[in-house]
C-alpha cells in the first residue's frame, strides 16, 4: 500500500474532487483541477501531463488550506486570486466582485463604439474620455484600455495618451488598490486615472472639471436586496455585498447615477450600463427622465435583458 507521502498528483485530484463533490459544490473535478494546477505553478494541462508525478511533499499544507477554504464555500477565484477576463489576466480578492462573463460584452459595446468615433475624432486632438464607475478590479477600464493600445497602431506611451483617457471611479479604496494592480500589471496604468468617490457626485477635479465626457460606462451593484440571501453560496458568503447590492428593488445606483451622468456626458456620448435581467423595462425609464436618446436594450448569451446604452 503506498503511503501519503508516495501519493501521486492525480490521486490528490481524484481526493478532492470526491471531497468537493461530497459537499455538493459543482463541477467538483473542474474545480479541484483549477485549484491544483494553480498551486502546481502550471496550467490545466501541464497538470494532466503530470498527474503521475510523485505529489511535492512540500505542497501538502498549503493544498490542505486550499481544499478547506474550497469547502467553506470561497470562490476558486479567491484561493487563487486569479481570473481571465477579456482574455486578460486579473487579480481578484475578498475585496473586488469576480468579474462576470456578461460583462465583456459591455466592454465589445464601447469598444465598438470609440471605434466609431475614431473617423471625427482623428481631426480632433482632443483625447476620447472614458469614465469607468464602480470599476472594482478594474476589469472594465483595464480591457478597455488593453484593446485600444494593442489595436491602435500607436506604440508609445505618450501617443496613447493623447488619443484615450479613462477615469476609473470606485467608492472602495481596497478595491482601487486592486484595479490599479491590475492596471500595471496589464500595461495600461498610464492610460488609467483611478479616483475614490461615490459614482459620479464628487470625482477629484483633474484642473478641468466640467469638460464633458465621450463615454460613461458601469457595472453598477444591481441585485435587490433581500434577494442576496438566495444567491450561491460562493456568492452570498464571500463576494462583497456593497459591490452586489442595488437597494430594494435593485434600482438605487442606476437612479443616482443616471442623473449624474446626464450632466456629465458630451450631448453625442454613450452611457452603457449592465442591469439584471428583469430590469430593462425600469433603466430605460430612468434613462428616458433624464432626456437620453437611442436606448437600447441588449440581450446576453442566455438571451436575458443585460446591457442597456443610449
Ligand atoms: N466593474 C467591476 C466588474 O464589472 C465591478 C462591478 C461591481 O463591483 N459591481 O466586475
């Protein structure tokens, strides 16, 4: 019989996958491949091609807190502080909402839409202004901004510069801390200027406040409040409320911030908000109060109402 200390990577895997599932966590297997491979310094399949290695003795403890953790109902994300976005890596803690995969279609909207822009705004030295609010770990922003670089042929920094601005706004100082992280870490810091404030009602004036902006754009917390109780364990326990709570009918942030942006954004500007699926009907009210035009309601690869612009 071989002893703990002989046992090979795949029988770890096959261990835990049979702990997670006994816990009733889904895609228990996925999960523990996702967890090891992390912790193993390699990718899912560098940890197929080793699964009849010899288990590094040294792994032992820090693979045992990784499997508790797991079964205390953390996110993988947050034992491994990683997640893809937009094909982008990111780093995501306690302190960030773990992006969402219905989110990078409102990142393809805006780029889609300064990539309209771009004919007018070439002859104009202007830079294109982006404000990305409640920007979390920044993936909005950083993806944006990713794209814009490695699509314009423009390889310098200062070039960049000129041609694209993007205020990124969060109440939280611990999750600026994060998008900024995330912001180095994809190269993109210098086209990110990360600013504390609650939505748009007193960003730090950079010298010209009251310039208007091309494009508004949000996530903002959308989930009715006594509904939280019924989300996903994962969800519930550990993703930050403040970033998840939208106020009893899920609608508080969009009814702050829809009038602010109004003022803020350039008369031609685009605001492009995520919303839960039930309330497109209720946005684009809100959006037709504050006088904007062409709204739009966008539907998700579940074909839920999910992004709405104008
Ligand atoms: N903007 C971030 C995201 O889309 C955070 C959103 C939030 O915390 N509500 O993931």
């Amino acid at each position: 019989m071989k002893t703990n200390q002989s046992a090979t990577v795949g029988e770890k895997l096959q261990t835990a996958a049979f702990s997670f599932a006994q816990k009733g966590i889904e895609s228990p297997r996925l999960e523990a491949e996702i967890l090891l491979a992390h912790l193993l310094k390699t990718n899912r399949a560098g940890l197929f091609a080793r699964l009849r290695d010899n288990f590094p003795e040294e792994k032992e403890q820090p693979w045992q807190d990784y499997i508790q953790k797991r079964l205390q109902n953390w996110p993988h994300q947050y034992i491994t502080e990683e997640e893809e976005f937009y094909n982008l890596p990111f780093r995501v803690t306690p302190a960030v909402l773990i992006p969402r995969p219905e989110t990078e279609e409102l990142v393809t909207i805006v780029l889609h839409h300064l990539e309209k822009m771009k004919p007018p705004q070439n002859q104009n030295p202007q830079a294109v202004t982006i404000i990305d609010v409640g920007t979390g770990s920044g993936v909005i922003a950083v993806s944006i901004a990713h794209t814009f670089m490695t699509k314009s042929n423009i390889h310098t920094k200062t070039s960049d510069k000129k041609s694209l601005q993007i205020i990124a706004i969060d109440i939280s100082p611990e999750a600026l801390a994060i998008a900024q992280e995330n912001a180095n870490s994809n190269q993109v810091d210098h086209l990110i200027q990360f600013q504390q404030g609650d939505l748009l009602a007193a960003p730090a004036k950079q010298g010209r406040g009251e310039e208007k902006v091309h494009i508004i754009v949000s996530n903002p917390p959308y989930i009715e409040s006594n509904t939280i109780k019924s989300l996903q364990k994962e969800v519930r326990q550990h993703e930050p409320h403040r970033a998840l709570d939208g106020g009893p009918d899920g609608l508080d942030l969009y009814r702050r911030l829809i009038p602010q942006a109004a003022q803020k954004l350039h008369p031609q500007g685009l605001i492009a908000l995520e919303i839960g699926y039930n309330q497109g009907q209720a946005v684009k009210e809100l959006l037709q109060q504050a006088n904007f035009q062409n709204i739009q309601i966008h539907q998700d690869y579940q074909n839920h109402d999910r992004i709405v612009t104008a």
